[in-house]
C-alpha cells in the first residue's frame, strides 16, 4: 500500500443501513460493497452506465467535505439537491492531509462556473479569476476545462473526477493526461469514475471494474480498451453486422 496517498481506504457502513430496497443502497455495486483500498496515487473507477460510478464518487467526495455540485472545500452553492444520501454511511480513511480538494464534475461543471463568476465579481473579480485562468464561461466548455485543471489544481491536492472526458476531445483527453502525470508527480492524488480508454491507460494507475464488484483489472482487459479496440479495428465490418442482422 503506498503511504504518500490521502486517502487509502473507503468503508460502506452497511449496519447502518435500514433497508437495502431503498435508493441508492439498491443499486447493486452498493448492495455488495464493503471496503474499497487504494494503492496506486490514480484509481479509476469504471462500469457501464447506470451501475452507480457517479452515486459513489459523489458520495466518496461529500464525505470529504467537498460540494456535492462541485468545487473546492471552501464552495456551498446549491443549485439544486439532487444528490443521495449514501455519504452518510460511507467513511474516508484520510492519512495525511492534501494542501487542496476539489470535486470536478461535467454534468454540474456549469454551475462551478457560474459560482467562480459570482464570487469574483461580488470580490472584486482579480485573484479568483486569475487563479482559475480567468472567466470560465468565456471558454469552449473543453477548454474550461483544461484552463480550471492547469490553474487551479496544484500539488500536493486531493482530486475527485466524475467522467473529466465529457468535455474533452481525444487530443484534449491526452493533454488532460500530461497534467495528471505532473500534478502526481508532485505528490496529488486522483479518484476518476470515467468511460475514457485514454485515461485509463495512465501507467501509474489503477483500474477497478464496478461491474465485477471492484475486481482490479489489467488495462488490456477492460470492456473499454476491448469495445473500442474491436469497432476501431474493423467499424464498417462491425456496422454491417449490426444494422443488417434481423
């Protein structure tokens, strides 16, 4: 296990819960949850859609005390409560205490957007626009993106990622990559749920597969590498078969 992580352990209180028939503890990966170990400074999370990647690492990342919409710890804006209710019965095993956190999700990264313009302005715009590479709505939603990760993710952070490559082209995925390898090398660590073949590919990451109740698994051997490598090896052969079977 390595001892320069944040975070090395996340444990689902299942004597707290009442009744596994109520959401979220009756999405199946949660109902078969005990204990996840983190051992490498990048842990991916990957599963097909609806398994529950999102509940959990938002639920991972309010038990942090970080913004169930996004943001750093210091942001409590709410737009709307939407998230569940899982936070309450999982616990966090911090070991040393990151310089920053910060919780950045595509489906809500509009409102984190629209929080950074309002304190700024309301603050006299400068130092906070600066420090997140200026006015974010004034970017293509990709190039927020990169511009909020070069600016305000710094080392020796505690990152929690839900699906980052919403915004990304191909191209903007591998620079996201470079930045990631840079801020791991100065001591921050990553939690990642993503659907991305390009990040998890990181060298110096881990991979565990929702689908297989956290099993860890080799690059090569995820659906994603696999799905991809099949339809980008032969996709007129594969659309064929699909659009013309009966």
């Amino acid at each position: 296990m390595n001892n320069d992580l944040f975070v090395r352990k996340i444990v689902f209180e299942r004597e707290k819960v009442e009744d596994f028939n109520t959401y979220p503890f009756n999405i199946e990966v949660i109902k078969g949850l005990e204990e996840i170990e983190l051992q490498k400074p990048v842990t991916f999370f990957v599963g097909e859609n609806g398994i529950g990647k999102s509940t959990l690492i938002e639920a991972i990342a309010i038990a942090l005390r970080l913004n169930p919409e996004g943001g750093s710890q210091n942001f409590c804006f709410s737009t709307k409560n939407t998230h569940s209710e899982l936070s309450n019965y999982i616990r966090v095993f911090t070991y040393n205490r990151p310089k920053t956190k910060f919780f950045l999700r595509a489906e809500s990264f509009y409102n984190v957007a629209t929080e950074i313009v309002r304190i700024s302005e309301e603050g006299g715009g400068g130092p906070l626009y600066s420090a997140y590479g200026g006015n974010l709505h004034e970017c293509s939603h990709g190039e927020s993106f990169i511009k909020l990760v070069q600016n305000r993710f710094t080392d020796k952070g505690l990152y929690i990622l839900d699906e980052p490559e919403a915004a990304l082209s191909a191209q903007r995925q591998m620079s996201l990559l470079y930045l990631i390898d840079d801020l791991v090398k100065e001591g921050s660590q990553f939690i990642i749920a993503t659907h991305s073949p390009i990040l998890i590919s990181y060298i110096n990451g881990e991979i565990l597969d929702l689908n297989n109740r956290f099993q860890k698994v080799k690059y090569e051997d995820t659906e994603i590498y696999q799905i991809y490598k099949m339809y980008l090896d032969n996709p007129y052969g594969l659309q064929e078969k699909l659009f013309n079977e009966e």
